[in-house]
C-alpha cells in the first residue's frame, strides 16, 4: 500500500456464515400461490364470473336433453322443436362465455407473469454480491423463465376453469336432487372417493415436481457455465469431459421427470374413471325406475347425461391438480429468492455523499464467504490525491475497493465519507460517485460505445469518443 496507509493485513481469518443460511423460507403452499392474485382480484372474479354462462348451459343441456325426449314419447312435435331451439340457444351462449373466459384468463396469466417477472429481476438488482454469488447463475435464470410458465398457466387459465368445473358439478348436483333425492346420491357417491385421491396424489406429486424444478435448474447452470466460460473449457480440452457431466446432471433430471410421470400416470387415470362409477348408477339403479315408472324416461336420460358430463369436468380437476402442483413447486422456488432480503442498502434517512470529501479507512477488517482478506486497516486518501494500492494476487486490493461503493461491508471497522459512515449515505449517490474501470472483458450485449457509456447512459457521442 502507499505511505498513508498502517496497519496490518493478513491473508487469511476465521469462517463466517453461508450466504443466505439464515433466510431459508418455508416451503410453498397452495395460500403462497394464490396470494399472488393479490392485485388481480377483480381481473379474476371477471374471468370467473363469465364462466357462469358456461355453467349454466352445461346444466341446463340435459334438461332440455331430457325434455326433449319426453316430448318424442308424447308426440309432440311443436315440443321437440322449442326443445332443440332451446339447447341450441343455450349452446350458442356457453360457447360465447367459454370463450370470453378463455381470452380474459389468457390476459390474466400473462399480466400475472409479466409483473412477477419484473419483480424477480428487480429483487436480483437488489441483491447484494455476496448473496447472488453464493447462488448458481443457471438455477437464477431458470427460476426467472422456466418456473413461471406452470405459474402463469394455473393463475390464468387454471383457477377460472376449476371455478367453472366445480360451478358446474355443484349446481348439478343440486339439479339432480331436485330430481330425484336418492338416484342423485348415488351417482355422486364417488365423490369422496375422488377427494381422497386428490389428497393422496397431492402427497405424492409434490416433492416429486419440486426436485424436478431442482434438476432442470442445475442442467441450466451447467449449460450457463459452459457457454460463458468456453474459452478454457476449449483451453483445457475439456469438451469430452463437460459433456459428460452435462449428461450426467440430464440423466438426473430425467430420472426425476420419470419418478414424478409414474405418479402422474397412476394418480390421473383414476381420478378421471372414478366419476364414470356415477354412469354404472344410473344404467343400474335409473334404469329400474324408468322401467317401475317411477321416474320418466326423459328424466332418466338427463340423470344419465348428467353422469357422462360430469366425467369431463372431473377429469379437468384431476388434470389441473397436476397442474397446481407443479406451479407450487415452482412458486417455492421463486419465493426462495424473493424472500432474501439484501444485506447492502440504503439506511432510512440516508444522505447524499459529500463533495469532495476524503475517504478513510478506520480498522476495517474484511473478506468473503469465511476468508478475512484484510484486516487492521486505516488508511486516508484526500480529495486530488492519487493513491496506488498494489499487492499480490490475492491479497485484497480488489476488496479494499470495493469497500468505498460498497460492493460489500466491512465486518467491522468502518469506511467513511468525510467523516460520515458509507452506511449513512444513500447508496445510489455512493455508486453514481464512483468510477470503475473493470479488469475482466465482460460485455453486455449492445454497441460498444453502450458498453463504454454503461455508468452513464446519457453521455453524448463526443464524451464516448
């Protein structure tokens, strides 16, 4: 160092703690995901209220289904004709709300994603180097892109087709009682039977699904570091052997993708073939009645045409509760991010940073990720003075520096701005008073006289060259 700075610096120190050790966030929850439709309730409740049209036509066809039979049996040909008129019209209208729901859903997933997106990557900005560097960049950028699709594909179009699914079989059900009390409880009878599955596979599915986030998370970071670094990956003829930690991590993942398709294979197939139990009611027990003249013909034929609808919108559950699992998955890896809480900003009531002030160094000890690189230091540099700091490679120049923009903190000590500590001043103004000239030959993409004008954007053209 030059001959204003003293003290000692030593190379080596205690171990501090892993980044982030202390901000590790509970695992996602279903209550997690939808609080992320906070700000979009009325977009939601709109999507889900056009679905009532659908709703309705769902429920009203077998009646009218029914209806129309009776009228055959009858004879009555004017009967048959406000019949079909009538289901066509009803047709026409759950067509047009299925496909007002379909457009306002879309909308809503994409608005959804598109906020969430800005946030992830407005968080990361705001994330101290210590806590980004102790993070993979490719399982960074796989949270920020492949996790949000299930996100997006649940909150848009999942949520408004359960509400209409779930619409539809409750007011169903309430139809059929209307009909007949106890052939109505005995097509819905596997109803429970269906919860239960539901719950057993959501045990099942889910750590399944997260590790496979997991695992096409570390596949991108093994991409992500060779793709940047394929100069020495070249260099050291490495290609061989990348390659096969490549297919080692992708066989990982598909060993996991496999786990979690065997469940899903098992589960889906029941959960959609347990509401079919409802048709073997109807033909058994519907049946005799119609025959007893109990219930009409017609009637039978809408509890029939009840039970076969109801299979669709059961197996739309049984699918979107895939769906959700992998959006949970993904939700807990985002909020994994989310939730950490940068260690470096600006104080409340923070102030500019003085003009022309000296900086000081006052019994600063620092380092990273466990190592102490410096210690005991004091050191004065003021205003119009040149300082050189040299040392060997190693030896904390690089951290001595970034202590006066705060790219990190001391451990103790302080570093100060005409006498004022740096964590009193408003960081923006800390950083926007500093100029760095980097020693790697990282680039952004752009111009080059973008890149050469990347701390001040507005620099005209004359002050570029």
């Amino acid at each position: 160092m030059s001959e204003e700075a003293s003290g000692k610096r030593r190379g080596h120190g205690g171990r501090a703690a892993a980044p982030g050790a202390d901000q590790t966030p509970p695992r996602a929850t279903l209550r997690d995901l939808l609080a992320i439709l906070g700000p979009y309730r009325g977009q939601l409740a709109l999507a889900t209220a056009v679905a009532a049209g659908a709703i309705l036509a769902v429920v009203a066809v077998p009646l009218l289904v029914g209806k129309g039979v009776d009228e055959i049996q009858d004879g009555d040909e004017a009967g048959i004709l406000r019949a079909a008129l009538a289901i066509g019209a009803v047709g026409l209208i759950g067509s047009l709300s299925q496909a007002a729901r379909q457009l306002l859903a879309g909308r809503l997933g994409l608005r959804v994603v598109y906020d969430l997106r800005q946030r992830y990557y407005a968080h990361l900005q705001d994330l101290d180097l210590e806590t980004i560097g102790s993070l993979p960049t490719g399982q960074l950028v796989s949270r920020g892109t492949v996790d949000l699709r299930p996100i997006r594909f649940f909150l848009g179009a999942g949520i408004p087709s359960l509400a209409q699914d779930v619409g539809s079989i409750l007011l169903a059900a309430l139809v059929m009682f209307t009909l007949d009390a106890d052939l109505a409880a005995l097509t819905l009878a596997p109803v429970p039977v269906l919860v239960v599955a539901i719950l057993l596979y959501d045990r099942a599915a889910t750590p399944r699904l997260a590790e496979v986030r997991q695992r096409i998370g570390e596949l991108a970071r093994i991409a992500q570091e060779n793709i940047v670094g394929v100069r020495l990956v070249k260099a050291f003829s490495r290609e061989r052997i990348e390659s096969k930690r490549f297919r080692s991590s992708a066989a990982e993942m598909l060993a996991s993708a496999l786990t979690a398709t065997r469940i899903e294979a098992r589960f889906t197939p029941t959960l959609a073939a347990i509401p079919s139990l409802g048709l073997l009611v109807v033909l058994l027990y519907g049946g005799h009645q119609a025959i007893d003249g109990e219930i009409s013909v017609g009637e039978f034929t809408s509890f029939f045409t009840y039970a076969l609808l109801l299979i669709g919108p059961a197996a739309t559950i049984a699918y979107w509760m895939t769906m959700v699992q992998q959006a949970i998955a993904s939700t807990d890896r985002i909020a994994e991010i989310l939730e950490r809480r940068p260690r470096i900003a600006s104080a409340p009531g923070s102030t500019p940073v003085p003009r022309r002030a000296e900086v000081s160094f006052r019994d600063v000890r620092a380092g990273h990720r466990g190592h102490l690189a410096l210690e005991g230091i004091e050191l004065e540099i003021h205003p119009r003075r040149a300082v050189a700091v040299v040392g060997a490679s190693g030896s904390g120049k690089s951290t001595l520096l970034g202590l006066i923009n705060r790219l990190h903190d001391p451990r103790s000590g302080s570093v100060e701005f005409g006498g004022r500590p740096a964590t009193e001043l408003d960081l923006t103004s800390l950083r926007r008073s500093v100029a760095v000239a980097a020693d790697d030959d990282f680039l952004f993409s752009g111009t080059v006289g973008e890149n050469i004008a990347f701390g001040r954007p507005t620099a005209s053209e004359e002050e570029i060259r």
